[in-house]
C-alpha cells in the first residue's frame, strides 16, 4: 500500500505549533511523524507538500442540527449522509446529530434512520452519536423549538427512548422543570451526558442539578437564565452558575452573530479554552445561500430567514439557530477574539472530545495530531486543500509501553484518555479486592488538574462500594478558603468526594487557628485509620504532594507538616491557571510527608503533559534523592507510575 507523505505543514498540537516535521500515512491513517531529516521516502511515495499551510486534528462538532439544505430531522438517509459530507468540507469528522422537539413518532423514525446512516456514511463526517434537544423545555425559553411539544420529563417516556436507542449520548433538558434531577441522575446512570439548556433556572437549581450530574450547559448565553431582579434584590441565574461552577463545561455559537466579541473574550478569560466547546449548532442553511429556509423537519419545522450570516425567525425578534461551519468557529474565535490559534483549535477538537468522552473511539490525543483534515493557507482565508477530506488516525493507538525500573512499575499510554482509563481500573480493581479483604479502607488523593481524567474514571466504576472507603487529601493551602476553586479541598470535593458517598471525608484545614495542632489532628487520624491506597501525581519540580527538594525528608518524622513552598511549586500553580499570577499563589501550606505517604500499601502514581516530562525522567533515572522527591517511588513495592506520551517523551526505549 502506498504511503501518503505529507511535508512542510505547520503541526498544530494542544500547545505549540511545529514545523520540519513529516507526517506519514498508510490505510487511511496516520503511521507516524517523523523530524524532516528522519524521513526516508519511497519511489511509490505520494508526496503532498503543505507549503506551510497549517495542518490541524479534526474538528468535532457536538451540536449540529443540519447544513447543505437538509436536516437530521427531515426523517431521511440521504439528508443525514448529506449533512456529514458538507460539514465534512469544511474541517468537521465528527459530530453529533441533533434533534429538535418534535413528535414522538418523529423521534423514533430519527433513531432507526440514524442507525442505517451511520452504516453507509463512508464520505462525511463521522457520526458518533446522537444528542436530544428537548423536549423538556421551560416554555418561556424555548426559543426556535415549537412549543406545542414541550413537556415535563417523564421516566416512563424517556426510560423507553433511552431503551430503544443505545446511539444517544447527551439530552439537553431544562433542569427546573419536575422530574428533571431524576432524569439527570438516570441518564448519569446510562452514560448520557445530561446537559442544561432552554431554561429559566436559578442559580440554587443549577446546583443542585450539577449534583444530580448536570455537568454541562448547552449554546452558553442562547436561551437560558442570567441576572434577575425580583423587587429590590437581583439573583444569579443559569449563566452565573456557568462561571462559578468548576466542574461545569460549557459550550459556545462562536459566529460572531450569537455571541459578540466581548462576550466570546469573557467566555474564553473565565471558563477557559479546557472547558469550553465551540459548536456550530447549524441548521440546514450552512453552506447555502441568503433566503428562506426551514428550522426541524420540512413537515413539521419553523420557517426562519437565512441573512447576515444566521438564521432568524420571521419577524427577525430572535436566532434560530447557526448557518456556521466549523472552520468558521475558529476563524472567529483567532481573528475577532483573538485568542491563540492553538486554543482555538483545542476548542474544537480535544475538548468536545473530553466533554463527551470520546477521546479513545476518536483518537483526538494530546501528544500528536492523530486526525489529518484541515490545511487552511493562513488564518483569515481558512482556505481548504483538495486532500483535507479522510479521517486519518494513528495507527498504533492502543499500544501500550510497560517496564519496570527497581520497583517501580511504569506504564505508557498513546492518549491522556487511555491513561486515565486505565489507571483507575486497576485502582478500581485494587479498591474491590482490598475491599474483599476488609470491612473498610483508607485512601489519599492528590488535587491537580493532572488527576482529572482519571477521577473522572474512577467515579464511575459502578462496582466500588464508596460507602467502606475514609477519604483524606495530601496538602492544602495556607489562608485559602475551603470554597476557594484553588482550595484542594474544594478542587476535590467537586470531582470525587461529592460525587460518590463515601464512609468519611477528612479534610485538611489551611485556615485552622492553630496549625501546628491540625498537623497533628491530621497525623492522629492517619495513624487511627492506616492508608491502604495513595493516588498521586508528580510536580513539574519533581515533588509529591507538596514536598518540594528544599523540604523533602525521606526519613521525615512528621506525617504532616507546615511546608514553604518553592518558587517552581508556585509557578506552576499559575502555568496551570490555578492562579493568574505569581504573586497570588500561597507561599505556604500543609502537606503529608513522605514517609505517610510511604506508608500506604499501594501507591497509583498518575502523570500526563508535557510539562512534567523532565521531571519524570529524573523520576525514573536520576539519583534517588530529596533533590527529586519522586525519585523515592523506585524503592517503593506495589508502585505504579502512568504516563501518557507526553509526559514520556524524555524516555527513550
């Protein structure tokens, strides 16, 4: 089979952009890049020079409605394979048909017409599941969806669609409405992201629908609450809920037309490009000229006014809806925002991809770009090449590199999804087979955004008993608040520790009177209750927990201690976005030490990124020494160390 060699492109990664470097590809994937100079080209060869144009992953779009003239509602094969082969020209390879309110008999014809799609869709874009848009909508907010079909949820009803179609992947409810944490805690249940949309909550009903899994908002800022004024007092709404809810993702109509410059900046400045996606949310008027079109299906839909750029109902009072493709989400984000290219593409990419957990079956990755698409000659022209069309992916993206370095155990994974996957099954393993043992457990965890996609695994591996598991956390900051979102306590508390019962929570209190007598209430408790499971993380300085070199004692006598921290610790507080300065971050804390981390049975050591490259590779070859705290792990049984391809990159195997 001939190899299809792609030269002089301009790489676009999750945090640089590269050159002199070749991509390589056979079958319709990605086999390998290769530095120029590495490269040794065959006589058969096809040979593509990108003239530095950009090369991109493809673009994934999570909420689509139509384009090219049709819509997935119009109940036909043809118009869902014609969908996928429009957007598929302008960068997207995957995306999530998405439905409209409609008659239930409308509904069902779009699951069976769905399935024989994805079958023969071998030209567009790739469908990778279907997402419910109503139709349990607050009426006042129902926007373009046709009123007449909004109901309450009802588990009768939605039990029976979640039972005929295993396609669906996210239903987009209002959450105030009856019965509507129910629904979440179930769709949670079946896998179902459950996202808020269409609605006048309040901020209380946000929160408490988060709790019930509602950990996405649907077009942030389209159809939904923000600040009321009910006599003489104002109240938060859905969009506040947005910004001060961590674990909430969003997504965003980046036209240019839904959202205005300022707000497209405000979104990017406080939500971040890590969660939030762009989505085009297009009707079948994208890639169609100005004029009248219809919104839904072509028997049941609304009629709407395709101008300016986005469609609009016929007395022009609201938007009905994207005529936008993907590239143009991108475009708008660069040239009007102004945010970096590679957020820009992050945006579109890696973090929808994440969103819907779908990192692993789309091979979006962090380390490479796995999915060869789009090649736009400069950022203002987006101009698309004739070879931007196959959905090309590395080859070799389930293998997966094991050794051993003394004790320690060290695995490599291709993708941070397939790292964080992994290591909480065999921390979930672990748990069930200590569980087995005893009639409970006790486990440390480690707060950073390096743990995210693991305990967003471990969650939900439905065969732990939480209920038999004393939680504690290693290190927490001096003088930050509890409820700070760069508290470790709080940064834990919404990714584990509220979403799972367990026994007992014990936190560490930054704020005590005394802190010399809560390291030593934290080291009574350690004692009271032996650790059995430490899962940690490493600092770009090499520290665990926050045992940085000048602190670090192998044969500390202290299981807690009042710890400064050193000037990479804090740095790397604001690299992170923890903080936005330096001056911000804490120089102080609380930490266990290493000998009571050392204590635990089992030690589940995970480390993706880039940035803690170096610092695994002293880790894993350097001295064993204070100078690397991490280090110690290679004297440690029952030690395991899991990285993904960037955080390996420094190894050479």
């Amino acid at each position: 089979m001939k190899r299809l060699i792609i030269l002089n492109g301009q790489l676009i990664f999750p945090d640089r952009i590269d050159t002199g470097k070749a991509l390589i590809c056979k079958n319709g994937k990605i086999e390998q890049i290769l530095a120029d100079k590495m490269l040794e080209i065959n006589p058969d060869d096809q040979i593509i020079d990108a003239k530095q144009q950009y090369v991109s992953p493809g673009f994934i779009d999570m909420h689509v409605h139509g384009g090219g003239g049709h819509d997935f509602m119009d109940g036909t094969v043809e118009a869902f394979l014609r969908i996928a082969e429009v957007h598929a020209k302008y960068g997207t390879t995957a995306m999530v048909p998405t439905t409209l309110t409609c008659t239930d008999e409308e509904l069902m014809n779009t699951f069976t017409i769905y399935k024989k799609a994805k079958v023969l869709n071998n030209k567009g874009a790739k469908f990778i599941g279907l997402h419910l848009e109503g139709p349990y909508f607050s009426p006042s907010q129902c926007g373009a969806q046709d009123p007449n079909y909004l109901k309450k949820p009802c588990p009768k009803e939605y039990n029976h669609f979640i039972n005929i179609s295993q396609d669906i992947v996210r239903w987009s409810v209002a959450p105030e409405l009856e019965g509507a944490i129910e629904m979440g805690e179930e769709l949670q249940r079946q896998h179902i992201l459950p996202s808020i949309a269409h609605t006048d909550a309040t901020y209380e009903e946000v929160e408490k629908a988060n709790k019930a899994g509602y950990t996405h908002i649907t077009h942030l800022y389209s159809a939904m609450s923000s600040v009321t004024r009910r006599n003489a007092f104002r109240h938060a709404g859905v969009v506040e809920a947005a910004y001060l809810i961590d674990d909430i993702t969003v997504e965003i109509i980046a036209d240019g037309i839904h959202l205005p410059k300022p707000l497209l900046q405000f979104v990017y400045k406080f939500k971040g490009p890590d969660k939030t996606a762009l989505c085009t949310d297009a009707m079948r008027g994208a890639g169609m000229p100005d004029g009248e079109s219809i919104l839904g299906s072509l028997t049941n839909g609304q009629k709407v006014i395709i101008e300016d750029g986005v469609a609009k109902m016929p007395d022009r009072s609201a938007f009905a809806g994207s005529v936008a493709t993907t590239d143009r989400l991108v475009r708008t984000m660069v040239q009007l925002a102004g945010i970096p290219l590679t957020d820009a593409i992050r945006m579109m990419t890696l973090t929808p991809a994440r969103i819907l957990h779908t990192l692993t079956h789309q091979k979006v990755l962090l380390k490479q770009v796995k999915m060869l698409t789009l090649s736009f000659s400069t950022i203002k022209s987006m101009l698309l090449t004739q070879y931007q069309k196959a959905m090309l992916s590395i080859v070799n993206e389930s293998e997966t590199k094991v050794f051993q370095q003394e004790l320690l155990t060290i695995k490599i994974y291709p993708t941070l999804q397939q790292m964080g996957n992994e290591a909480a099954k065999e921390v979930a393993d672990r748990i069930c087979k200590l569980l087995e043992e005893k009639a409970e457990i006790n486990m440390i965890f480690a707060a950073a955004p390096s743990q995210d996609e693991f305990l967003n695994h471990l969650i939900h591996d439905k065969r732990i008993d939480w209920t038999r598991i004393n939680a504690f956390h290693m290190d927490e900051y001096i003088g930050i608040h509890p409820d700070a979102p760069q508290s470790f306590g709080h940064f834990l508390r919404i990714r584990i520790f509220d979403k799972v019962p367990f026994k007992k929570v014990n936190y560490l209190n930054g704020r005590a009177e005394s802190l010399e007598e809560e390291c030593k209430r934290y080291a009574d408790l350690l004692t009271k209750y032996p650790v059995d499971i430490v899962c940690l993380g490493i600092g770009e300085n090499g520290h665990i927990a926050f045992n940085d070199p000048d602190v670090a004692d192998f044969n500390d006598p202290k299981l807690v201690k009042i710890v400064k921290l050193d000037p990479v610790c804090r740095q790397q507080q604001v690299n992170e976005k923890c903080f936005e300065r330096l001056d911000l971050v804490p120089k102080e804390a609380l930490t266990l030490t290493i000998p009571a981390l050392l204590k635990a049975e089992w030690m589940f050591c995970i480390v993706p990124f880039k940035n803690k490259a170096h610092a695994v590779y002293r880790a894993i070859y350097g001295e064993i020494s204070e100078k690397c705290p991490a280090s110690i792990l290679r004297r440690k049984e029952k030690s395991s160390l899991y990285l993904d391809t960037e955080s390996a990159e420094q190894i050479n195997l």
